[in-house]
C-alpha cells in the first residue's frame, strides 16, 4: 500500500525548477484534462497522483508511464504514478500534458470537481 505524505508535497514548488518538479500547461490533443499532484511515500520514494474531470478511468486510461514508473490503480482511488528512477515524473507529466498543482490548488480543483474524478 502508497502513502503519501501531504505535508512534504506542500513544500515542493508549484513552478517550474531546476529539480524538475514542474508545471505542465499541455492538454492532450483530444482535449483531456489531467491533474497532478507531487507526493511521497513512506520510503520517499517520489509519486504523482492524478485525477480528471472525465473520471478516473479516463485518468487511467489517458496517461501513458514508461518502465521506470510503477502504476498503482483500482477501484475507489485515484491513480498513482511511483518514480522507480530519478527524472521519470518529470517524463511522465512532459509527455503526457499533466499539469501538475500544488497541494492547496489540488484540494480546490478536488471540490470543485466533486464526483466527476471517479
């Protein structure tokens, strides 16, 4: 099981950095919509959890990870991307158009959306 630990993320920056932890602002071509939000888990590893406006599956569905990503998915929870190699987020939200917010602006878009992320 992936924990993730919130207080972390919140200190890692929203904007584009030398670390890499940055924002997409890419959509895909067909006009999905994913947001990210940067986390760790209990053995800091580095893990991007997604959601979309179009559900869950489409969030599955939508993202395509490299092998130096491990994918965690199921019913009732959101998809979850764990880094296996430093920089494979980083790929991950580039080539997919993930826009990647920070923990206040994931919890708002989070309401905001209500239902429609699962």
């Amino acid at each position: 099981m992936t924990y993730v630990n919130f207080r972390a993320a919140r200190s890692m920056p929203a904007a584009s950095s030398a670390r890499g932890w940055g924002r997409s602002r890419i959509l895909g071509q067909d006009g999905t919509v994913i947001y990210g939000l940067y986390g760790f888990t209990h053995g800091w590893a580095r893990v991007l959890t997604v959601m979309s406006p179009e559900g869950r599956a489409a969030a599955g569905d939508y993202v395509v990870a490299e092998a130096d990503v491990e994918t965690i998915a199921g019913e009732g929870r959101l998809t979850q991307y764990i880094e296996k190699r430093e920089g494979a987020l980083v790929r991950l939200v580039e080539a997919n158009g993930i826009i990647v917010l920070g923990k206040p602006e994931w919890d708002a878009k989070k309401r905001e959306l209500g239902d429609r992320i699962w």
